[in-house]
C-alpha cells in the first residue's frame, strides 16, 4: 500500500467512548462535550483592586473595612462614604468604584483621590452566566480551561476516553536490561512506542516480552485487556515472524499488509474479530520507528479523538537515495533554512535518528533542495 494511504487508513479509527473525570485528571484530554458554566463569573460584584470602594464624590469618610471571604458590608454606602476594600471581596451594592490605594490620599478616617476612568469592579456573570458554553467539545483540557472549569463550579469533565495499549516484544534475542550479550539485542522498541502512543493521546501501556512461539503470541494477543496491541519483530515473513498466521487464527480483517517505503516496509495494521486493533512493527529499530509513525501513532490519536497536525512542508537538502516504487524516510535536523539531511540512517540503527528533529518523506522523484513533508519526532 503507498505510504500517505496507509497513513490515512490508520488515522480513520473511530474515536472510543467517553468518560467523566475530575479536572486532576482531565489535562492534555480531549473534550466529548462542551464545558458548560454551573455558576456565574464573578459569582458576585468584586472588588478588582485593593483599595476603597466609593459612592459619590470626595473626599470620602471611612466607615469600615471588607476583605475577601468575609461577609459583605451590611449597609449601603451613601455618597461621600467609603469602605476599605481588598480585591475579590464583595463590593457593596451601592458602591460605584473602587479607588486603588495608589491613587487615594488618606488622612485620618478621610480618604481623597481622583477617580480613574476604569470602576475597578469585576459585575457579576461578567465572564460567564449559569449554562453559558466555556469550551467546544474537540478542544484539548488545557490549564486554562481546567481554571475557568473550576472558576465555573465544574469538578468533572466528559472526555474522550484514551485507548490502552499493549505491546507486545518477541524475540529470543531480545534482552531488556545492561549489555546484550553474544546473539542478543536490546529491546530498543518499547521506548519509541511508549513517545509516540503518549503523544498521540493514549493511556495505559503494558509490556510483555514473548520468545518466538506462534501459540505464546496468539494466546497474548487474544487476551490482552487493551484497545490496541502493537507487537513488535514479528512482522515479515521469516521462520521466526509468526504474526500473519496468528492473525489468520483470530480471524482477523487486514487493512495494512506492507507499505512501500524504505525502511518499515514489513508493518501491518489489522482488527481481530473481537475487535481489538493490531499494529506489526518490523524489529529493526529505525524501521520500527518508521512504521510506528506511520500506522502507530495516527491510529491512536484517531481512537483518542486527537486528531495529528498535518505535517510541516518544507526544502530538504541532502544526501539521501529515493526509493523508486514509493517514498524513503530520512532523519533531518531543523533549523532556520532548509531541512537537511542527518547522514548515516540505516534500518536497524537510531544513531541519526537520535540527533534529528524529524524524519522526511522522500518521494522517488525527490532531488536535493525539492520539498518534503516532515513529519516530527516525539
């Protein structure tokens, strides 16, 4: 399949459900519905500055003191009155500024001032009233919306819920820990899938490490308690890659079987008749990170109701061969000019990808200095 549709296929998952959660937890979630105001804002007249809130003209006589969270003032202030006032405490109903101690003169129980073009008193419902609409469903629960939820009485938002994942190593060669000895490699997949699966919005990740056994992996995959298994060295078609045929058992619809890129061409996206979603990455670490990229992480944003930033445009110069039957993906560092080219990627080896910001997707008719689109790291 050509890499932008493989892509676009991954990214046409259907969001999962929703939940509630309480505004600890709802950062970086994606609204499901609106956030709606429970009270208003200010939820009464306040003071914005400390100082005095005045009726009339002055000078005014001082006749007592208000603060924030103490009862408002009894009475009413009649004209050529005053009380000292802090800011967020109720302003008296009468009262028709508030004078900032830097611009009021006080002389015994007098203070004089000018009044400012501004009153210095937030009106109550001024921000929001009671059912008013904060926030569009679709918005990511930034800081700023998680303040003005609080601000408006809300201690719980309806989010789209993040897919759990479960990622799956096999390998006999695989070691997760110190120096790989003789035969052996580290596991250097998990740490990808973990960015990119964070990035595109996902929750919950387990790992399990598999040796290669067609019957170890279909018993893990039947059984995994996540929306999304990703299993990584398992994709190709060597003696040891048994996910075809296991995905063949668990009566699973294909949507992606190889994509024509370089590397990665070996990834797979498929949904069991149970339907949880499977993503093959091959197990070379460069072209894993490939095919995460390219299936992995819009899949979960799609499931997570994120939706990816379209890629950036941009001149890409450099050393690179084009892959004539599809597109080849090259690490590039970023910077005022150009992209340009970080030398020495190979399938199996991060080095240059380590040092780069994004990874270019080079059409065969790609030439030095052409446009690309970047996709960028996590």
């Amino acid at each position: 399949m050509p890499w932008a549709r493989a892509r676009a296929v991954a990214a046409t998952a259907a969001a999962l459900g929703t939940e509630r959660v309480p505004l600890s937890s709802a950062a970086g979630r994606i609204l499901a519905a609106p956030v709606r105001a429970l009270a208003a804002s200010p939820a009464f007249d306040t003071a914005a500055m400390d100082g005095y809130a005045v009726a009339g003209c002055g000078p005014w006589r001082i006749a007592g003191r208000v603060l924030a969270g103490r009862p408002g003032w009894a009475g009413t202030l009649a004209p050529g009155v005053a009380v000292e006032i802090g800011t967020g405490a109720i302003v008296p109903d009468t009262a028709e500024a508030v004078l900032p101690y830097e611009v009021c003169r006080v002389d015994g129980d007098t203070v004089s001032g000018a009044r400012e073009v501004k009153d210095h008193i937030r009106r109550a419902g001024e921000d929001a009233r009671p059912g008013d609409e904060l926030v569009p469903a679709g918005r990511t629960a930034t800081a700023a919306v998680l303040g003005a939820a609080a601000q408006a009485g809300i201690d719980e938002l309806t989010v789209h819920r993040r897919p759990a994942v479960a990622v799956l190593v096999t390998g006999d060669e695989v070691v997760t820990r110190g120096v790989p000895g003789p035969g052996q490699v580290r596991d250097a997949l998990s740490p990808i899938v973990a960015a990119l699966v964070e990035r595109a919005g996902g929750g919950p990740l387990a790992h399990e490490y598999l040796r290669d056994d067609a019957r170890l992996l279909r018993s893990a995959i039947d059984s995994a308690d996540a929306d999304v298994v990703v299993v990584t060295g398992s994709s190709s078609a060597g003696a040891a890659d048994h996910l075809t045929s296991v995905l063949a058992e668990l009566g699973a619809r294909w949507l992606v079987n190889g994509v024509r890129c370089r590397p990665g061409h070996p990834q797979v996206l498929a949904v069991t008749a149970a339907g949880r979603w499977v993503v093959g990455l091959p197990g070379n670490p460069f072209a894993g990170l490939v095919a995460g990229l390219t299936l992995l992480e819009p899949l979960v944003a799609a499931l997570a109701a994120s939706p990816l930033p379209a890629p950036a445009t941009l001149p890409v110069v450099g050393a690179a061969r084009p892959y004539p039957d599809g597109v080849r993906l090259a690490p590039v560092e970023l910077g005022a000019g150009p992209a340009r080219i970080v030398p020495g990627a190979r399938s199996g080896s991060l080095r240059a990808a380590a040092i780069a910001d994004g990874l270019a997707v080079l059409g065969p008719r790609w030439v030095t200095g052409g446009r690309a689109a970047v996709l960028a790291l996590p």
